[in-house]
C-alpha cells in the first residue's frame, strides 16, 4: 500500500491555526490520550476518539464510540467509517467547540 505523504490535517482557526499533521501511516489513531497518534487534548474529546485510515479507495475517518461524537462538516458520523475529501472539515466531540482540521489531499 502506498501512504502519500501529501495527505494532511491542518487546523483552522484558534491559537494553533495552520498547523498539520501529515498523514504517513495506513491508520492515524485520534484522541485524548497521548498514545493516539494525533493527541488533541480538549475536554470534549475521548481518549481513543476516532481514526483516520487509508485504502485503495482514500482516506476515511472512523469513530468507533467516542462519548460526544465526531463530525464532518457540522454533520455528526456514526461508527460506519466515512470517506474523506479534500477540504472536508472534521471535529472532535463538538462540531462547536472542537478542534476545527480541514483535511488535504
């Protein structure tokens, strides 16, 4: 399987706008806890959130349960992994107060 190391998530908006995270593993844990390999470190957000994992068809975000939901443009997704588009903007725990990352192809 081939990663593009083009893939990202970038933040929007607050005190870490324009950061990223490159995507460069087939699956990109997401949550509190600092084991996850995307830590996001907000009250709303559960220790293991959600993942983000690559496949023949693209990037899809998954959430396997988290307590307050995860949400791709304001629209909360149930545990059913969810394809990802360039410029698709996904939050953790809040489609209000989470962390605003925009996904790029």
């Amino acid at each position: 399987m081939n990663i593009s190391t083009k893939s990202k998530l970038r933040v929007r908006e607050g005190p870490f706008d324009g950061c990223g995270v490159s995507l460069t593993a087939a699956i990109a844990a997401m949550g509190r806890d600092s084991t996850n390999d995307i830590v996001e470190e907000h009250p709303v957000v559960s220790r293991k959130h959600a993942r983000i994992f690559q496949n023949a068809q693209g990037y899809w975000l998954q959430d396997p349960g988290s307590a307050d939901g995860t949400f791709v443009d304001g629209e909360t997704i149930g545990q059913d992994p969810l394809a990802l588009n360039h410029g698709d903007r996904t939050q953790l725990g809040s489609a209000a107060s989470g962390t605003d990352w925009e996904f790029f192809v």
